[in-house]
C-alpha cells in the first residue's frame, strides 16, 4: 500500500507532464502546418501574380488586329519559349484567334472554358479560371484572363496565358509537409488542381468537403466514417484552397504511444518495485519470524546464538536477544547456586536443632523438667534466624559483585560446617545443663553461629 502510495502519485505527474507536453507539441506542429499552407498559398500566388504581369506586358507590348496576327503569335511564343505557358486570344464568340501550342494557322475549336471567359469579359478585370480540360492541349489545365481594348475602342478579346494543372505540384511538394500529411490545391468548385496525394484525381471533387468556402485555419472532417484533421487556406487572389489533411488517428499515434510506452514503463517500474518490495518484505518476515522464535527460545531459558542477516537491524536485535539469553543463564546459575546453599544451611540447621533436642530429653530427669526445657529452648534458635539473614546478604553481595570461584565457596561451607560441628557438640552439651540458664545458651549459640558470618 505504501508503494502505491509512492507510485501512483509520480504517475499521474508523468500523465500530466506528458498531456502538456503532447498538448503544446500539437500546438508546434499545428503551427508550422499553418505555416506550410501559407507558404503554398504564396508559391500559387507569386506564380499566378507573374501570369498576369507577363500577360500585362504583352498587352501593351503591340496592339491585336487580325493584320498583325502572326507577328504577334510569333512574339508571345519566342517571349514565352523557356516557360510552361502558352498564349491564346480568344474573342466573345469563345473562338481562338490562335494558340501558342500549335502552329499559327492550324485549325482550332472553340475555346474549352466558355463560363469563365464570360465572367472575364463581364468583369472587365483580370481572372483565374477554374481548372478544366483543354481540348487543345489534351490535358487538365487552367487559364488567367485580361481584357484587352483594341486600337478602335473596343473590347471583344481576351488575351489570356493558360499552363498546365501538373505544375502546380511544385507548390504541394510533400517536402513542405510534417510527416504524414497530405495537400492538394482545390480551384473555386472544389475541384483537385493538384495534390501530393496520387489517389486524387485532377479534376476531380476533392473527396473531403470543406464548407464554408472561406473557411482557414485548422478544423476536423469525416468522410466513410474516417476523422480526419485538416488545415485550410484561401487564397483571395485566385479563389482556390490549399488543404492539408492527415487522418485523426495518425495524427494523435505520437501522443498515444507516448502514453502507452509511459503506462507500460509505469507498469513495467512498478512491478519492479513490487516484485523488490515483496523480496524485501520476505527478508524481513523471515527475519522477524527468527527473531520470534529466538524470543521464545528466550523465555523458555535456552540458550541462543547471534545469527547473521543481510539487514543490519535484524543482526542488532538477534545479536541484543543472544546477550539477554547469555545474562539470563547466569543469572539463572546463580539462584539455582544460591537455593543449593540455602537447602543446605537448612538441612545443617534442622540437625542442629535435633541434637538439641535429642540432648534436652537424654538430660531431663522427668517430664516436667523436659517441659520447662522445651519452654525456654524457644530462644535458642535465634542465632540460626541470623545465619540465615547473614546468607540472604551475601547472596544480594553475590549478585551484585559477581560469583566467586565454586572451589573457593565450597571450602567455606566445609569450614563452617566443621566449626558447625565442633562448636555444636560442645553447646549442645551446655545446653543441657539448667544451671547454666538461657543467658549463658544463647550466648554459645551466638558463638556458634559466628562462625557462620562470611
């Protein structure tokens, strides 16, 4: 539990730190899409921008009239040699007066874009048409419109430069995307210009519907149940798009397998940590249940040796448990020392006392006189009340000091059971004479028994 208390809190740390962090990486990447999309929105723009000056230096170039056609064809296609743009002029009947694609005089239909030529000469102003395919060229392309005015007055062509759809891959180039997206150029319809995707048709809707028209900025689209994440702008100059999308899922794979890598090190550590603790915790119920027997060991008063363990406390504790069993063995000695010695003194006292009495009857000459005897010998033991005093003190003495040499406590008891004896016979006998009185028996026995005083 306190493991989890540890963990849990750093991992939801690491959770927070990492949304943040993921949040403000999508913020970047965001960003620099944006970016992106902005710069292609500019290469269309520059590209689109240098159509129409080129188309404005030609309408001032030399005036158009069909007596000067030619000239003016082979003009527009020496100026135009080194680029991918052609030149045609068309009139309000949707009719190519000629087009730099083909030779001058080669038969030419009428002009593919009919609705946007019409729009132009409505205008009145340069225009960029949508993309179409040209029945010329044979191939999708797009045209930018101006108006020009005749030397009579009148304004009844269009001078106009048309390029192919494919060079505006240049402007999509996958180079200028973050992995995994994709871009395309739409025109005003919807349709696909251009696009890094090679499963977008050209000329085809875009597979995505982008609504409203003006919408820029990043935004979130689904199509056949697929989110994707798309980020759009507009290009007032031509009226196109520029689309950058990647699929949601892709998008948001960096972030969950950040998260899943750092759940499963999260998972990963803690389990390490779990498996570490339990090993530890396995050490220590082992060496507590050691500790709990040498315990035991220690109140049933056997003996316990010091055991070694890998964690120092454990050591200290059987080391202190080892030292209390030692103390508590001598100790042990030591009373079952002191209750030997004090069995014996009563033993030597008791046969004292019977030979005193043995002594009192073989002297009294009649009953009466055993009886008066037996009456005043109640003062006679007095001396072993003090011997027996004298050896609880010298027991207190011997635990305190320490016990003496068993060899040297036995040749005192012997001494003093042998001056015991001596003494004993000599008092005893006195004491069964009634003239000496209790006074003078006492006294021997306090001599008797000072022997005892050790």
């Amino acid at each position: 539990m306190l493991l989890l208390v540890a963990i849990i809190p750093s991992f939801v740390f690491s959770m927070i730190i990492l949304k943040r962090s993921t949040d403000e990486q999508e913020r970047v990447v965001t960003a620099l899409l944006k970016g992106s999309t902005g710069s292609v929105t500019r290469v269309v723009e520059r590209e689109i921008d240098g159509m129409l000056t080129t188309l404005k230096v030609l309408s001032t170039a030399s005036t158009i009239d069909n007596k000067n056609l030619e000239q003016f064809y082979e003009r527009a296609r020496s100026s135009l040699a080194d680029t991918d743009l052609n030149l045609l002029v068309i009139d309000r009947a949707h009719n190519q007066l000629f087009n730099t694609r083909v030779p001058f005089g080669s038969p030419l239909a009428k002009a593919s874009d009919p609705t946007s030529i019409d729009q132009a000469f409505r205008n009145g102003g340069p225009l960029v048409s949508n993309v179409f395919f040209g029945q010329t060229a044979k191939r999708w392309v797009f045209n930018v419109y101006l108006p020009i005015t005749t030397p009579l007055g009148n304004g009844d062509y269009l001078l106009t430069l048309t390029q192919n759809a494919e060079s505006m891959l240049k402007a999509v180039n996958r180079d200028v995307l973050s992995p995994g997206w994709s871009a395309a150029l739409l025109d005003g319809a919807g349709n696909v210009i251009a696009s890094s995707d090679p499963a977008l048709a050209v000329g085809k809707p875009f597979f995505m519907e982008i609504v409203p028209a003006l919408r820029v900025g990043v935004g979130d689209a689904v199509h056949d149940g697929v989110e994707y994440r798309t980020v759009t702008e507009f290009s007032v100059l031509t009226g196109w798009k520029i689309v950058a999308w990647a699929k949601s899922a892709d998008v948001d794979a960096p972030a969950l397998w950040s998260y899943l890598w750092l759940s499963l090190g999260g998972l990963l550590f803690a389990g390490i940590a779990v498996a570490g603790s339990a090993t530890i915790a396995g050490l220590l119920t082992q060496g507590v249940k050691v500790l709990a027997r040498d315990a035991h060991l220690l109140g049933a008063g056997r003996p316990i040796a010091a055991r070694k363990h890998m964690i120092a406390e454990i050591e200290t504790v059987s080391a202190a448990l080892a030292e209390a069993a030692q103390a508590r063995r001598k100790a042990e000695n030591e009373i079952r020392f002191l209750m030997r010695e004090v069995a014996h003194r009563s033993k030597n006292q008791l046969t004292v006392i019977q030979s005193m009495l043995n002594q009192s009857l073989n002297a009294a000459e009649s009953r009466v006189d055993f009886a008066e005897t037996f009456l005043q010998a109640h003062r006679r033991p007095c001396p072993l009340d003090r011997s027996d005093d004298c050896q609880c003190r010298a027991g207190r003495r011997f635990s305190r000091a320490g016990a003496e040499p068993v060899a040297a406590v036995h040749a005192r008891r012997s001494e003093a059971r042998s001056s015991v004896g001596a003494a004993g016979a000599a008092g005893c006998a006195g004491i069964a004479d009634a003239r000496h009185g209790p006074a003078r028996t006492c006294h021997q026995c306090d001599e008797i028994w000072g022997a005892c005083q050790w």
